[in-house]
C-alpha cells in the first residue's frame, strides 16, 4: 500500500512493505527525509552503516542514494521530504559526515507532527487533501519541521563520530609503527570497503599509502631528533617505525623531507653545540689598568667603571674631582681689585 501527497516544495508518502523485503531509495537532490515508523521495525543503511527504527522512532536521512530493509512483520512507515535549506545548516552535508540522525523519543513534536502529516495524505489516489489549502499545508509542514529539528539541535550537536578521513588517519598514526600494517587493515577499521576508502582519501588530494609513509617518517624524525634515543641506530629506528630497512627511510625522508637521518641527528647536534647568540659575561681577561689620579674612592670607582664597560653590564657613574674654589679673604682681594686700591694709597701718601 502507497499513498502520496504533494503540498509545494513538501512531499508526503504513507507507504507499507511487507516482510523481509529490501528497496534503494533515490531522493531528489538537495533535500532531506524524515522517516517515522508507524509500524513494525526497519534499517536504514547507507555507507556501510546501519541504523535501526522501531515502531514510533523517526530519523532524517541526509542522503541521496540508500537502502532499506524491513522487519520480520513488515514495516508501515511515512516519509516527508523537504528543502535541505530549512535545516540551516543543522545537518551537515559533507560526504564524510553522518547521513542519518535519529529523532531522540523525548521529542514533544514528533507526535504531532506525524498525526498532522498524515492526516494530509488523502484515503485514495486522486481525492482532495481535507480541508486546508496547499499552501497554508506547506508553511505549516515547514514550521512544525524547522521546530522539530531545534527541538533535536542538543543531540545533533552532541559530539559525532570524528569524520571517515579524520578516523582513517587517527588509525594509521596509532598503528602505522607495524610493518605489516597496510590500507586494507585501515578500511577494515573504519568499516569500509577499501574502494571507498581510497576514493575519500582522493577527495583530500592525497593517498592511504602516502599518509602511512608520512606517519612512519615523522615517527622516524621524532626519535632522530630526540637525544635520548641516539643510543639506536638508524636500521633500528627504521624497523621500529615500520620501514624494512634504514636504506628504506633514508630513501622515503629524502623523497618527502629532501633529509637524511643522518642529517637530522648532525643538525641537532650542531644547535646543541653552536655558540650563543650573547656572549657570555663576566670579568676581563687579565687585570685592568687605571691611569690617573686620585684618591682610593675614585680610582676604586673607575676600575669598577672600567670592569663593567668590558662585561657590557650596566655602567656606573664615576664622579669628577671637585674643582678648587681660591681662598678669598677680606684681606687678600681679587687681583683685579689690586690696582685701584695702589692708587689711593699712593694719593694719600702724596697729601
């Protein structure tokens, strides 16, 4: 049994199948599902992952092409179609994401949202929806949808599962150091065929063979360049990491790196032993010399100045000898005063 319903850019669809059976749906570009299951039980399978619903679960599907398959009693279910844009970006539409997101239980509008939705579905082909207009049918569908994906935005933006080229790559750096670890082993353990794997591994413009070489070289590069392991020697870092031969991570760095491991270690051990940049202080070679007078203060005072020129420390004034001021006396005058005052004494002398 199927029954179907258009209301604008809103479809729906009551459909019944019965037990044991498995379709492919094709959806429309662009657009998102939401299946309820009135009756029964049923899987909804898409990149080998499967997600089970029970009677009264829902799930959105974001996905173009995928399968289903009933329970053992047969499956009654309704399905609604409607722009990807009215999830405003709640459902992610990358490849690598996850295609189906199920509606937690605890939802208040998943109920009235299937009751209304079917109510719309005409008994028969051909007969008139009950009493609403296509368009207030539509808008209605659109909110009581858009609420229905806000009312589920807390389990969507529960952390998901980390995307298949993120996951792929997490498993080659924890088990790339195994030498015969291979792109079988990481499409087994990200559960996909390794045809499919490598064409996700394409779309990042790069290889599963290229990311487990580059694993096993920067592996490689961290024990080289640590001082604790200088004790191994190359052929024993190479097998450790997961290369045959040192010969073979000596090739594979010069191909990636254009280094050698050789040149690694000789690099580090190079800035270890390179001189500073600032040369170290201290005091002078040899004993200073300090010319010039003075007393013991002073000349103490310039050898410190002296030490710390030639440390390049801070520098310490040193003081200038007072000058002299002359002793001037009522009765000892200036120089200049002396011959004014011969002159009056010779006039007095003369009267």
């Amino acid at each position: 049994m199927r029954r179907h319903a258009e209301f604008g850019s809103v479809e729906l669809e009551l459909r019944s199948i019965p037990a044991g059976r498995r379709i492919v749906v094709h959806a429309k570009t662009d657009t998102l599902q939401l299946y309820i299951v009135r009756q029964g039980a049923m899987e909804i399978m898409h990149l080998a992952r499967r997600t089970e619903l029970t009677s009264g679960g829902a799930a959105f599907v974001a996905a173009n092409s995928y399968g289903l398959r009933t329970g053992v009693t047969g499956t009654a279910y309704l399905r609604i179609d409607f722009p990807r844009e009215l999830s405003h970006g709640t459902i992610a539409s990358s490849d690598d994401a996850p295609s189906v997101y199920p509606v937690p239980s605890s939802s208040l509008l998943l109920r009235p949202v299937a009751a209304f939705a079917t109510r719309l579905v005409p008994e028969r082909r051909g007969a008139a929806a009950p009493g609403i207009s296509a368009y207030y049918a539509e808008r209605l569908l659109q909110e009581m949808l858009q609420g229905l994906l806000v009312s589920i935005g807390q389990a969507l933006a529960v952390p998901r599962p980390p995307e298949t080229f993120a996951l792929a790559r997490s498993v080659i750096s924890a088990q790339c150091s195994d030498a015969r670890f291979t792109a079988a082993d990481v499409a087994r353990e990200v559960n996909l065929s390794l045809r499919q794997l490598e064409r996700v591994f394409q779309r990042h413009r790069t290889s599963i063979g290229r990311e487990i070489r580059d694993a096993r070289i920067e592996q490689a590069v961290t024990l080289l360049s640590d001082p604790a392991h200088d004790a191994l020697s190359v052929d024993q870092i190479a097998r450790f990491v997961g290369f045959s031969t040192g010969s073979s991570l000596a090739r594979a760095m010069t191909a990636s790196k254009n280094i050698s491991p050789s040149q690694v270690r000789a690099g580090r051990n190079h800035r270890s032993t390179a001189s500073p940049s600032h040369p170290a202080t201290g005091p002078p070679h040899g004993p200073s010399r300090v010319s010039g007078r003075g007393s013991r203060e002073e000349r103490t005072l310039r050898e410190t100045a002296l030490h710390c020129r030639a440390s390049r420390s801070v520098f310490l004034p040193v003081p200038r000898p007072r000058a002299r001021r002359p002793c001037r006396r009522a009765d000892h005058p200036p120089p200049s005063f002396r011959p004014a005052m011969a002159t009056a004494l010779d006039d007095r002398a003369t009267r």
